[in-house]
C-alpha cells in the first residue's frame, strides 16, 4: 500500500508500508469484515532500501499497546499474533526480528489521499474515493453529498479519538499524516506512551525534538492533519463547503472530552463550570506531579463525601488539595446520586491499569530471554484494566525515579 505524508510538519511524497503486507478480509463474529495485515515480513516494494522486517522490541510494544488502549475503550487497530524469530537484525544495535499480525476495520490513511492528490492521478484518487465511499461510509446520496458526509464522520471519528486520548493521558509520539486512519482508529504504536505524572507538555517520542507532537498539542495537530487531508478534496467541494465540514471538529472534540471527563469524575449531568473544575485539578496534578492514573482511580474509591484521606495524602500543598476537594464535594452535592453507586461506576471508568513504559521494557527484556511469563502477566491486567487483580497490584505501581529515564524512539 503506497502513501504521502506530513512527517513532523514536512511533506514526504512516497511513503507505504514499507515492512508490512495487507492479507486481506476475514469478517468476525458480529460479521464485519476485519483487514489482516502483517508487519515485519520482509522487504516490499517500498521498503525504501530497508530489510523490511520489526523489532521483537517494538512488535511487543505495539501489541500490549492496541490490546491496552482496546480494552480501556479507545478505538484502535488489534493484536492478533506476534511471532518471533531466531533472526537478528540491525537497528541501533543487534536485534532480534519479529512479525506482528494485526486487524483493522481499515488500513486506509490520511496519506493515501494525499499521494495520489500531490502526485496528480485524478482517476486513481476518484477511485479511491468511491472505494471508501462504497466501503466504509455507505450513502445513497448524490456523490458531492457523499463525499461531504464522508469528511464529516473522519471529522467526528477523529475529533472522539483524540478526546479519549486526552482523557486516558495517551501520547501517539508519532502524529503524522500517514498514520491517521480515515476510521478514526488509533493507528501504529510507535514511540507512544502513557502519562504517568500529569505533564501537559511532555513528550514520549525522544525523536520529537521539537516537542511537535506533545500532549496538550494533540487535538491541535489532529485539525491540522485534517485540513491536510482536507486539501485533497479541494477539487470536489468548495472552500466554503470544507472549512464548514472542519469546523465541527473542535466541538465534536469539547463535548466528547467533556463527557469523558464528566464521567471520570463521576457527574451525570452538565454543569458550566464543570471544565473549570477540571482544569483547576490539572493545575495540582501538574504542580505536584501527581500520577494521572493512580489520582482517578484513589478519586473513584470515595465512599462518601468525608472519605478523602487517602486523596490528601497524594499532595504536599494539601490545603490548595482540600480546596478543590471542597468545590468537587459540592458539586457531587447539586446531583441526586447516591455515592456507592457513583462509586461503582467511576472505578469502571477510572482504570487501575495502564501500559506504563518501565513494564513494557521488562517484558521485552525477557521475550528477547524467550520468556514470555511477563508478558502473560501484563496483558491479563491490560484485558481488564478496571479489575482489581490483587496478586498483580504490583503492576500499577508508578515508575520510579532510575525508570523515569528510560526514552523512546522511532526506531524499529
């Protein structure tokens, strides 16, 4: 599959899928038809001089990754197979190789519009259009109210995947063109990463030296990818039409987020000053570098409203802590709902479980051993991430000062 596409804000022309093979369709068991696709099966046409194959390191990372964000309820590509080999290749040093089976409602990105659009093959574009059309955005409309309908759902479908990113604490690393589905689907785990202490400008990609790509800039780089992807259409829908169709992503996105949000914090109903409340939080977490995930899930544990020593032990500054707890308690109090089962219901939002980088490292660590009983142990608590799994709490323990260290890279 060739593609373009914007890498770091620069245009590349040809691109494609360099190590991986589309298989083709299988339908599943609520008969959709899945894409099969390989990664790390040697060279291909646009292998661009590359061996074509993966890393063990960064198929294992890619699978605990989709499986993770999968059952934290992200939309995303799957993990089917991981296979390694006996072969060793060269990155930055010598590696053992791997292949990594994945399915996807579909392999089609940002950048397959943009190849055939920059290189000027009209009929090829067209082509794909009424594919994708016919494919994945049925209507029977004219073509023009087609294509409008289709940009509007890529629109919507990014704009939600994005705010779940935002909500779970998840950085891409990698938001180039070429790895934006047109389903919205969480696409190709590279140097990616879960927020551990709240940082709203970090950064999990040691590659992305210009911080392009960092957390609080993702919703702002996913508009800029669209109107991108946006450019290729400008020869079937006016300018007007466009920016009409691209303006529905920021509130798709705030209402989402906020959804998202509201139900993290265990509110049912719409309150103005409700991201207020929210954003007040972030400035503690971020000020006290308190772990992101461990806040929300201690936060849904309340049993009512004077159950809160556990939370304020979480802060230095826990006068400024017991402020906010005091404006969250209030506003728990505007709603008829009772605690228990607001409780119950927060802890099936707030995940006790996130894929946090010193523990994909350990696995990897001992597969490249052949010992795969960490892995084992680290997907049980990514497949049920609201669970308790008492014999595995050791698992959702935060990073420590000697593994905060550990860096990403693009390199597989």
């Amino acid at each position: 599959m060739v593609y373009a596409g914007h890498q770091f804000g620069g245009f590349s022309p040809q691109l494609g899928d360099g190590r991986g093979l589309l298989l083709g369709e299988v339908k599943d068991n609520k008969n959709n038809l899945i894409d099969l696709h390989m990664k790390g099966v040697g060279p291909t046409p646009y292998a661009r001089q590359g061996d074509g194959r993966a890393v063990l390191r960064s198929s294992i990372r890619e699978y605990l990754a989709s499986e993770a964000m999968y059952h934290l309820g992200v939309a995303s590509t799957r993990a089917l197979a991981l296979f390694d080999s006996e072969e060793i290749i060269y990155r930055e040093g010598a590696e053992p190789a791997a292949m990594l089976l994945r399915g996807a409602c579909t392999h089609i990105r940002f950048g397959h519009f943009e190849y055939f659009f920059y290189q000027k093959k009209t009929k090829e574009l067209d082509e794909l259009i009424d594919y994708c059309i016919k494919r994945h955005f049925r209507s029977m409309a004219s073509r023009t109210q087609s294509i409008i309908k289709m940009l509007e759902k890529i629109v919507e479908s990014t704009a939600k995947m994005v705010a779940h990113w935002q909500a779970v604490g998840f950085q891409h690393g990698v938001m180039n063109t070429d790895n934006m589905s047109i389903l919205g689907e969480t696409l190709d785990y590279g140097p990616y990463g879960f927020m551990e202490a709240y940082d709203q400008k970090w950064v999990a990609n040691e590659s992305d030296y210009n911080a392009r790509y960092a957390f609080e800039k993702q919703p702002a780089v996913a508009l800029w990818n669209l109107n991108h992807l946006f450019v290729c259409f400008s020869k079937h829908l006016s300018k007007t039409q466009l920016i009409e169709i691209l303006s529905r992503f920021e509130p798709c996105l705030i209402n989402h987020f906020q959804a998202l949000i509201s139900a993290k914090l265990g509110l049912k109903e719409k309150h103005k000053d409700d991201l207020t409340l929210f954003s007040n939080l972030l400035v503690l977490l971020e000020k006290e570098k308190i772990d992101y995930t461990n806040f929300w899930r201690n936060l849904s544990q309340m049993q009512d409203a004077d159950d809160k020593a556990h939370l304020i032990l979480m802060f230095a500054n826990r006068l400024d802590f017991e402020a906010w707890l005091a404006s969250y308690i209030k506003r728990r109090s505007l709603e008829d709902s009772i605690w228990s089962q607001v409780r119950l219901e927060m802890l099936q939002t707030n995940p006790k479980y996130i894929l946090r980088n010193y523990l994909a490292q350990r696995v990897i660590e001992a597969a490249e051993n052949k010992d795969y009983r960490a892995f084992e142990a680290l997907i049980k608590v990514l497949e049920a991430p609201f669970e308790e799994h008492e014999d595995c709490a050791h698992l959702a323990i935060p990073t420590n000062t000697e593994q905060k260290s550990f860096c990403v890279s693009c390199s597989s």
